[in-house]
C-alpha cells in the first residue's frame, strides 16, 4: 500500500503540470496510473487514500500560488490555513474514489463509474456558497484544437473525455477477470479505442477551428489601472483621477471615438455612481471619453447591504448594473460572520486585519444592458464559472466583458490560470473576451480562445482593440444544463449496472 500512495502522489503532482498555465497536456495521462490503482484496490478505504493522496499532490502544487501570494498580501499566517484548504480537497478527491470502488465494484465497475463521478464532483464544485472550481481537468486542453469542441460540451464535456480516455487506457491492464463478465469484450479494450478517440477529438476541433467568427467592427479601450489592492495608497478621487487620465490618453491615437472603455474591478471603489449623487462621478467618467460608453467597476449600496458590481454608462446616464453573483468564499463572503464573529475577528487579527464586511449577492446572471445593447458583463471569479456565460449569452449577450482585479495574486501562477481559465468562456459561447484587470492580465480574447492583444501585468496601461459582435447561440449556450443530467444518469446507470454484476 505504501508504494500505491506513493505512485499516486507521483501522478497527482505530474497531472499539476499538464494544466494551464504549464499546459503539458500529454502529462494527462497520469490519471491513468491512478485510475486503475483505484479499480484493483483490495477495499474502497484504500481506494479513498489513493484519491486523497492524489489529489494532496496535485492542488498542493496547483494552487501553491495562494499562500505565495496571500503570506506576502496579508501575513505568513496564510501558510498555517492553507493545508487546511487541501485537506478538504483531498478529502472530497478521497470520497470520488472511495465512493466510486464501492459502487462500482473491483475492476471494470469502478472504471465505467469513475470518469462520470470525476466530472460530476467537478461540477459540484463549482455550485454554491462555497464554489471553488480550480483544478477541472477539461482546461488542460485549452491550447490544443480539441479545447474548440467546447461550444458543444463545455468544459465539464472536455474533463469528461479526459476522464474516459484515462479509464480506457487502464482498462487492459486490468486482469482479465475484472475486465468484464463478458469475454468477447476483451479485446475491445486495447490501446488502440482511446488512441482512436484521441484522433477523432483532435480532428474535430480542427475542423472547427475553421468555423466562421464575428468580424472586429468594434472598438474599445482597455484600462489597466494599477491601483494598489489592498492599501488603496489613492484616495477614491485620485483614484478615478488615473482611469479617467488614461482614457484620455487612450483617445490621441485613435482615428474615431472608441465605442467602449472598460475600466477593471473597484475602479471607483468609494464613490457613489448611481443615483443623483453620483452624477458628479459619471459626469467626470463621461467627460473622460464624451461620445463612448463606459463599463465601470465600483460599489453599491442598498441598505445595510453591500454589493460588488459593473456600471454601464453612457451620456453621463446609468443605464444599468449587474452585481456579482458568485462571491470568493472567505475573501467577499463569510460564511455564519454573525455567529461566528469572534473566531473570525481572531483569525483577521492574525492576518493584520479588521473584520471585515460580507459582500451581498447579486440576485441573478442577467446581461448588462448599454446603448450597444446587452453584453455579458461579470466580475472576477466569476470567468471561472462557466455557467455565468452560458445563461447571459442565452439572454442575448452579444460579447464577455470581465473586469477583474487580480492584483492579489501577488506572486506564482495564479493571475495566468484565472485568466486562462477565463479565455475557456470564449470558445464556449463563440464570443469576443474583453477583459480589464487592475494590474493584468488585460487582454482582448477571440472568439476560438485565442489571446489577440495582452497588456504588460504591474504596469498602468492602454489597450485598444478591435471586436467583433455575435448573436450566434452555440450547442452549449443552448443545451449545456442537460449535461448534468445525462451524466448522472449515465453514472445511476453504471452503478446500477455493477451492482446486477455482482456475484
């Protein structure tokens, strides 16, 4: 047993390199080692220690951008919470495969119901009030002409074929009597099915890789602020100050009147923009670029409520506001603050911080609407939930827009796997990504999730870019919420299926 947790520490950290930002996709294959540990595992308790083991080494590397980062924001306490993070989440990789060997049986049985549970925890991880979507194995394939069948299947279709290839890669090395209760089906299950497989994937995302796209009739301006996030060394007027200088700037070298300029998240942070007392703020937004309209990043207020939200302003008028759905889990939101309040206090004092203030919800995903007519335009954390997207886009978003501010990533690979987790959005719905951070990444993304234009991170800055409009409703934005369903009833099926088996 030891040696078996060992070899799945070695593909867990092996399988960290083959997603994005690294993006050795071939490294992929380190799933298969562990699937078939975990289908010959003697009982589904060793099964559950290999997908602990696993998954401990694999987010362990994956997300050691966290407390590189928030040590150096915050406090070097931050490193004291961080195994309790992958705790959690090995324990939830831990029950995947533990639950899936006891459903499923030793041999073929788990290898039929593990690639489907995979892809359904993913799923789960990404619902809620504690959603943290990092590490979904379909963005491994993102740089590869197999990432452009996401318009049909989405990012949970594309861990799916993950999952399944590694499943039938293992199949032959399991014993012959745990193959199948079938004999004839032996010698399907050879290197020779997934191979094919692979090859067809490949194949048709090249061939949609050629589909036609919407022609650049538009243009922006990109505005990278690079405001300090944490100490705000700006007061809010000196801060709107540097959005609106660089917007001015932005204009001297264009021919005409950009049609958007999109300043990144909490651009004006402490400052009123709706209502009567914000027509101040939007008159000086306005003035700044006097003919375009503006998606702006701020603060609202409703009560005693607190939301984080884009503005889209034209004529000096607030045409609408979208606020943030999908809040970060202990950074926005707190979960039982008010019950909780002492133990929180103690933990902020820890981190050299006050308690701070739950943000509220938004109430829906609905498009922001402009004089352009509506766009998707969404906050943050939410380009790593793909189901943001897909419900705008069905409600007539024409193009992404997400503003961001991941200054907090202070060091290591987490701004690049936001970003590139991010860019998965525009080859689902087939639609331009204009995105502005605060330091970065501020980038226009086309519509086959290719980067067009970048800015340099940690620097203020300009971005004009051309983009182009859709209304084309792909397979996913149609259909993608039967996904789901259809595998868990595959996955009902398979255990189903295995318990008749059984002897």
């Amino acid at each position: 047993m030891p040696l078996r947790l060992l070899v799945a520490a070695a593909c867990g950290i092996i399988l960290s390199a083959a997603l994005p930002p690294t993006g050795f996709w071939p490294l992929a294959l380190a799933l298969t080692p562990l699937y078939l540990l975990v289908a010959g595992s003697e009982s589904s308790r060793r099964a559950f220690w290999l997908g602990f083991v696993f998954a401990a080494a694999f987010f362990t590397l994956y997300l050691l951008w966290l407390p590189l980062s928030f040590s150096v924001i915050l406090s070097p306490a931050f490193w004291a919470l961080f195994p309790l993070l992958i705790l959690i989440l090995a324990a939830i990789w831990g029950g995947t495969t533990g639950l899936s060997r006891w459903l499923g049986g030793k041999g073929a049985g788990t290898l039929w119901l593990l690639p489907a549970a995979w892809v359904l925890v993913e799923w789960v991880r990404s619902q809620g009030y504690l959603g943290f979507p990092w590490g979904a194995l379909g963005y491994l394939w993102l740089d590869t002409p197999v990432a452009q069948i996401a318009d049909l299947i989405g990012v949970y279709g594309l861990s799916l074929v993950t999952t399944m290839l590694a499943a039938l890669f293992a199949m032959p090395f399991l014993p012959l009597g745990e193959r199948s209760g079938h004999r004839p089906l032996y010698s399907l299950f050879t290197p020779v099915i997934p191979l094919a497989l692979g090859a067809a994937l490949w194949g048709a995302g090249l061939a949609r890789s050629d589909l036609p796209v919407a022609p650049p009739t538009e243009t922006a301006l990109l505005i990278q602020g690079n405001v300090d996030p944490l100490g705000r060394m700006l007061s809010p007027s000196q801060e709107l100050s540097v959005h609106t200088d660089l917007t001015r700037n932005g204009q001297l070298d264009l021919a005409t009147t950009p049609d958007l300029v999109v300043w990144p998240e909490g651009a004006v942070l402490g400052l009123t923009v709706d209502g009567v007392a914000g027509e101040p703020v939007r008159e000086k937004i306005q003035q700044s670029a006097p003919h375009s309209t503006f998606i702006v990043g701020g603060r609202a207020h409703n009560g005693g409520r607190s939301f984080n939200s884009v503005y889209s302003i034209d004529e000096q008028l607030l045409d609408d506001r979208y606020d943030k759905v999908f809040l970060v889990p202990f950074g926005e939101r707190w979960p039982l603050v008010e019950t909780a309040a002492p133990v929180y206090r103690a933990i902020f004092e820890l981190l050299g911080l006050p308690l701070l203030q739950s943000t509220s919800p938004g109430p829906a995903f609905d498009p922001l609407q402009t004089a352009a007519g509506p766009v998707a335009a969404y906050i943050c954390y939410e380009s790593v939930f793909p189901q943001v997207q897909r419900a705008m886009v069905r409600r007539g978003a024409t193009v992404l827009i997400n503003i961001t501010n991941d200054a907090w990533f202070a060091r290591g690979n987490g701004a690049r796997q936001h970003f590139d987790m991010g860019r998965l959005r525009a080859i689902e719905t087939r639609r331009y990504l204009l995105r502005a951070g605060n330091d970065g990444i501020t980038a226009l993304v086309g519509p086959r999730g290719e980067v067009l234009a970048e800015l340099e991170r940690d620097a203020a800055g300009i971005l004009k870019v051309d983009y182009g409009l859709s209304e084309t409703k792909t397979v996913w934005v149609r259909y993608g919420h039967l996904f789901i369903p259809l595998l868990t009833a595959y996955a009902v099926g398979a255990v189903a299926l295995a318990l008749l088996r059984r002897p």
